[in-house]
C-alpha cells in the first residue's frame, strides 16, 4: 500500500443462505469475529462478536441476526469499524459456525449459502463455502493492522470440525 492509501477502514459482513425444507429444523448460521492483539495475533481471542454480543467499544457490531436463512438475499449483517479499534489490537479474524441444534449439520448441507464482504459498495471478497462442504465452521477473512498503512485484508477459507463453542478456540488458530 502506498502512503496515500490508508487500507480498508469500515467494512460490512453479510451472510445469507438457504431456509431449511419443510418438515426439517431450521438451518442457523451465524457470523462471528474475534479480535486479538499484537501480543498474541495467533492466540485467544481477546473477545468475540456474534449473535447477541458486540464489541466492548462498539466498533463490531451483529446488526442483522437471522434464525432460519428466509428474507431477500443476505439475512444476517456484522459492521467492523476498524480504523475505530484500540492500537494494541491487530488482527481481526472472521469466520462463519453452523448451529447444531436440529442435529448435526454441514456447509454441504444447507443450499445457496455465501458471504460478502463490502467496504461502501465496493466488494473486497465473497465466498460460498463450497470449498468447505463437510465443515461445521470455517473462517472467511482475515483483517490485519500494518502500521501506518491502516488495516489490510485477506481471504483465509479453512474449514473445521468445530461446533460453535469450540470454533471459537480455534478461530484465530494458524494452519497446521
């Protein structure tokens, strides 16, 4: 990036998908962004926003939480104001978890599922997880804080085993 470009700063996460057939349990999908300090960008999140929750300061905020995929296009919304976030934090990691309610569920199983990620009406990326089929969980993107260039992005398509409760552990994890 030049000097001149500050990176991205304000970005906006929507998901949509599929509702489930009828006679089936609904299919639930949820955003979910950790955050995680200079410190240790690899590490535990120093705290999580999903369905219920936003970030301490406001900057991440789930404002469209969505049960059963049904509506027009992309059902659920999380905005990330990350020219706002605190110095000391730098990695921002976003990722998407399959509720396990009805039973077990994959990606594979739920019909026209994507994710778009926007800076105004710009999109940076967007995914359908069809690279990650018998995944419970996968993380989408990964926004890093380069010094005075501001916040930079970058896909990271990695599926997981993982039910929401252990996807967030594993969330911010490095491949192996």
């Amino acid at each position: 990036m030049s000097g001149l470009n500050k990176g991205v700063a304000k970005v906006e996460v929507t998901l949509k998908w599929d509702p489930a057939p009828s006679g089936v349990p609904a299919h639930d999908l949820d955003l979910v962004a950790g955050v995680f300090t200079a410190d240790d960008p690899h590490g535990s999140p120093v705290y999580l926003v999903h369905f219920g929750s936003r970030s301490p300061d406001g900057t991440i905020t789930l404002h469209r939480d969505s049960r059963t995929g049904q509506g027009f296009g992309y059902d659920e919304a999380m905005t990330l104001e990350l020219d706002r976030l605190a110095p000391h934090y730098a990695r921002v990691v976003v990722g998407v978890t399959v509720q396990q309610g009805g039973g077990r569920l994959v990606f594979g199983d739920i019909a026209n599922t994507g994710i778009r990620i926007r800076e105004g009406y710009t999109d940076l990326l967007t995914h359908d997880f069809a690279d990650v089929p018998e995944a419970l969980s996968a993380t989408v993107v990964e926004f890093t804080r380069d010094g005075t260039d501001g916040w930079s992005y970058r896909s990271i398509n990695r599926g997981f085993d993982a039910d929401p409760r252990a996807f967030a552990k594993v969330l911010g994890s490095e491949p192996a």
